[in-house]
C-alpha cells in the first residue's frame, strides 16, 4: 500500500519510517526544503534512538522517499496522514489548527484517487467533522473517508512504541475508513496488536484524556513527594507501594521537577478549552495545569536553598545537569529545566549547563546559561550541582572527581537516581525530591 504520510517532524518522520518498515511504499511530505534535504543526505531533524538507522535502511530499500510536492507525493497514496504540529494558540491555549485545515484544503484539491485522510496530529473534539467539510468543499470528486488515528508515542522510544503499541485507536465512520486502515495496520493485526474502533470524536477526545491522565499522575505523585519531606516518609516506597496495585500502576509515578515535552503541556490546556467551550469543566486538569507551572520554579528554589537561601545565593554558581525535558530526546519543549534556570539567574547565580543532546536547541531558549563540553566542565567551580534530568550519563558520575573539581560538595537530585547514603559517603550535602 502506498502511503503519504504530510509532515516530517517527531510523528510523521517517526511513523512514516515504521510504516515503511512493515513494508509498505511511503513518502513523508513537508514544506521545509531545508528539512527534506537533510532528510536526503541522511540528516535527521529530531534526535530519537534508532531513528537514522530506520530510516536509512526503509531509504535504501526503496520503501520510504521525501519531498516538498504534496501533489506528487499523495498521488495514488490510499492513506493519507496529516502530522502536522497543532501548537498552543499565543493568548488562549487553544490548538492551532492552521497547519492541518492548510494540509486539508490542499490535499481536498490534489486528490487524484479514492483515499482516506488520517489525522495523526494531536487534535480537539470536531477537527474529523471540519477536515471533511474543507474536502467535501473543494470538489475533489474522489471517494474519501476522514479517521481520527491518535499517536501515542514516546519521546526516546517512539520506535518501539510504534512496533509493539498496548493499543491502536482508530475513530471511523464509515467502513472504507475501517478497510483502509486494517491494511494499513495488517502487520500489528497479525501480531496481534490490539485495534480500538471507535468513533471519529471519540478517538479525538481518547487522545486528550489519556495525556491529562498520565500528567494527572505525574503532578500526583510530585505533591505526595512534597508531603513525604514533611512528614519524614520517602516518596519512592510511596510510589512502589501504590504503583503495586494493578488498578493504579507504576508508571508515571516517578517524583521530579515537573512534566514538560510537546504534548502534555499544550494537550492538558487544549482539553481545557475545549471543556470550556461546551461548558463542562475538567476541575481536576485545571488543578494539575496549575500545580505543574509553579512546581518548576519551585524546584528552581530549591536549588537557591541548597545555597544557603536567596541571600547567600547571590554571585554563587550552580551546573545544571540535564536541560531536555526528559532523557533520549532533543525536546527542550516547557523543560522544566528552563524555568529553574530563570529562577536561579533571577536569584543573582551564576548558571552552566551539560546535556547530551539538547544543548543547540537549550541555547537561545537559556539566555546567559554557559553551556560546556561535559558535565565535568560544567561542575567545575560550582557551588551546588543539580541534576535535571535522567540521563544515563549522570547516573555513575565519578563522585570523587566531582567533589575535586567544585568548589563546594553539594548535590540537588531532582531526579531521585542516587542514594542519599552513597552520596553522603562520598562527603556531600545531599538533597532529593520525596526523601528524608
């Protein structure tokens, strides 16, 4: 089946390559020419494991081509997928939606055979109903269907969750929706992936309430770490006690500095907006929302306290390990490491910064955030060490050397990935998210 797969950044190039994979004909389609050719040269745009070997290999094989020409890349395409950004509205939260009615209108007008156009990007209730009015509208006189196919992947291993999904959700109304996409998910469907049809809206709203979920837990399980400082508990037996029960689960109940990324932020406001606008508030989202802004700059002075407090910080210096917002992506998207690092320079700190990955990006985002080579040269001189995020490069720093290069053994772990006793050990003044 040939497939056109509209958009080339985190859902499109990542689906697009994993489609071609299980042997289907794709081209990934963008407007960006510098995009498309660093796509050719092999270049990604985004950092993802696995990724450039993925595509590589589909590329070689003849399975998976780029191009800027949406006409010639639809063309006899079955399957359509827009995955194009839905970013916040600047002043309200609401969803873009700009780039995916543009997508629609031009896709309505280049159809040149019966096909089904997919929404893959993250869109509102009623977006389905409003992509198939701008196609009805343009003339095309082609049969077509418009199915709602949520994304529901991963930053830093989106290609196994693509490969192995816990579930596919597909919102149809009409059945040559469903019969194109059973084939275009053939290959999960004999491996015996569970499919979800539903509804159009249902599947559209499915998406919303799954990631106001998950940011629910996180925001959770960071409130619960608060109280276990207080009442001399320690959030990590919290979270593996309550994690046991089948009905709550493990997942998501990690403490930390806040959630961040590209899609639980503008989702969880998007959802909002959309409850307001048919008068049915989501108060528990509202409060989560809330909770997660003031969180992160919260854990920005909690740093300032490891320094002796606002007035001792002054003129001090703090290395910040870790900017992206979660480990094996580039995603600096609402970081929380962003936040922390305004609330220290506006203590008067002095802030340097290492992350694997996300350093060019981090640049104009971090204003006067010296950004260095490793985090051995960011530790150095620093009067208090904080780890931001959880990359695995942080998790067996050489403490000794550490305590050698800054000019005071202080550690803040927002990420909870040491032992306070190790750590104490080895002569430093610890503290942690949740514990003692």
């Amino acid at each position: 089946m040939k497939i056109a797969m509209v958009g080339s950044g985190y859902v499109g190039l990542v689906s697009g390559a994993c489609f071609a994979d299980f042997g289907h004909d794709v081209v990934c389609i963008d407007k960006d020419q510098s995009k498309i050719d660093r796509l050719h040269d092999g270049v990604m745009p985004i950092y993802e494991p696995g990724l450039a070997e993925l595509v590589g290999t589909n590329v070689k094989a003849g399975r998976l081509s780029f191009t800027t020409d949406l006409a010639e890349g639809i063309k006899d395409a079955q399957a359509i997928f827009i995955a194009v950004g839905t970013p916040s509205r600047r002043g309200d939260g609401h969803a873009d939606l700009s780039f995916v009615y543009a997508v629609a209108k031009e896709v309505g007008e280049s159809l040149s055979n019966d096909a089904v156009v997919v929404t893959k990007s993250t869109v509102p209730v009623g977006t389905g109903d409003e992509v198939e009015r701008i196609l009805q509208d343009s003339g095309t006189s082609h049969k077509f269907a418009v199915v709602s196919n949520p994304e529901f992947l991963r930053e830093g291993a989106a290609i196994g969750d693509f490969k192995r999904p816990d579930r596919i959700v597909i919102g149809a109304e009409s059945e040559f929706g469903r019969e194109i996409m059973r084939e275009v998910y053939r290959p999960l469907f004999l491996n015996e992936s569970p499919i979800l049809f539903t509804s159009r809206r249902s599947a559209e709203l499915i998406k919303y309430a799954a990631n106001a979920f998950l940011a629910t837990k996180i925001t959770f399980i960071n409130e619960m770490a608060d109280l276990c400082e207080k009442v001399g508990a320690d959030v990590q037996d919290v979270s593996r006690g309550i994690g046991s029960d089948n009905r709550i689960g493990s997942k998501f109940l990690h403490a930390g500095p806040g959630y961040g990324g590209s899609c639980f932020p503008k989702d969880t406001l998007a959802l909002l907006k959309t409850a307001e606008d048919y008068e049915s508030p989501v108060r528990i989202v509202e409060a989560v929302v809330k909770t997660n802004d003031t969180r992160k700059r919260a854990m920005g002075r909690k740093v300032v306290d490891a320094l002796g407090g606002p007035d001792h910080a002054r003129g001090k210096k703090v290395a910040l390990l870790g900017l992206t917002f979660k480990p094996n992506t580039d995603d600096m998207r609402d970081s929380p490491a962003i936040a922390i690092a305004q609330t220290l320079q506006d203590a008067g700190v002095t802030v340097d910064a290492f992350d694997p990955e996300g350093m060019e990006i981090a640049r104009p985002l971090m204003p006067g955030v010296n950004m260095k080579d490793d985090p051995y040269a960011a530790i150095e001189g620093a009067d208090a060490i904080a780890i931001v995020t959880e990359w695995d490069a942080f998790r067996a720093l050489d403490l000794k050397r550490v305590r050698e290069l800054a000019k005071a053994p202080v550690l803040v772990d927002l990420r909870n990935i040491y032992q306070p006793s190790d750590v104490r050990a080895a002569g430093f003044e610890y503290s942690s998210i949740g514990r003692e």
